[in-house]
C-alpha cells in the first residue's frame, strides 16, 4: 500500500485508490486510479522506469555513489557515450535521454570527491552544454 501524506488516500500495487480516511464507509470507486511505474532499488539508487519493459538499472562501478541528477537541455547524444561518462575531478554520469532535445543527467562521485565542489562543476558543466546548444 502506498498513502497519500496529504489526504491519506491509500492505494494498492495496481494504483487503485482502496482507502479514503475521510469517508471509512465508502468504497472507492475503480475510477479513483493513478498510474504505475516500475521501480527497482540498486546499490541504493531507486530506478523508475515509466516503460515496463525497460531493461534492468545498471550497477554502480565500483565504489561510486549518487550525487544528484539534473535536466540538461541537450539530446543525451550530445553530451557523451557509455557508462559511466566521465565528466572530470571525481564526477561521472549517466546520460538518461528524455525526449529529443532533454538528457537527464544523473551524477556519481567517489567517496573522496568534494560533494559540493562535484556539485558545483554539474552545474557549469550544465551551463556549457546548453550555451553550446543554443550557439
């Protein structure tokens, strides 16, 4: 089950509302519905998939860790090959394309690798990945 921490309207694995705390007697109706997404967790990053038969998350090489992930408005070719893509001074990526001209970009570094100094070079790398897009 999975509750709204809002209005507490509880749903179960197929997004169908089973639950509203407002009305104990009533039985919601099967319209009342979200839609569902898979989801695995892996070396503790949680992977949503909105395509069911998207292919398993990839590992994390090695002893890379999340940082953070961004929308970058280049097309995920652009902006590099394989994984992880190595973006310099401890940060790596993967490179998620969204639509056609959207990447998601989603950060790793090593444990010794400055958080906020990582963060801060995504961010100019962001920058300079949209400047070349829009020259």
């Amino acid at each position: 089950m999975l509750s709204c921490i809002y209005h507490g309207w509880r749903y179960d694995g197929s997004g169908t509302c089973r639950k509203i705390p407002a009305h104990p007697g009533l039985e919601p109706p099967t319209s009342i519905a979200v839609p569902t997404f898979s989801v695995a967790e892996r070396d503790g990053v949680v992977w949503i998939a909105a395509d069911p038969s998207a292919p398993e998350p990839p590992a994390l090489p090695g002893d890379l860790h999340p940082l953070r992930s961004l929308p970058v408005e280049r097309p995920a070719g652009d902006l590099g090959e394989g994984w992880p893509v190595a973006l310099g001074e401890g940060l790596f990526a993967l490179i998620q394309p969204i639509d056609a001209g959207t990447s998601m970009v989603h950060a790793l570094v090593s444990p010794d690798t400055d958080a906020r100094a990582a963060s801060r070079r995504l961010e100019q790398l962001r920058r300079t990945f949209e400047a070349e897009a829009a020259a």
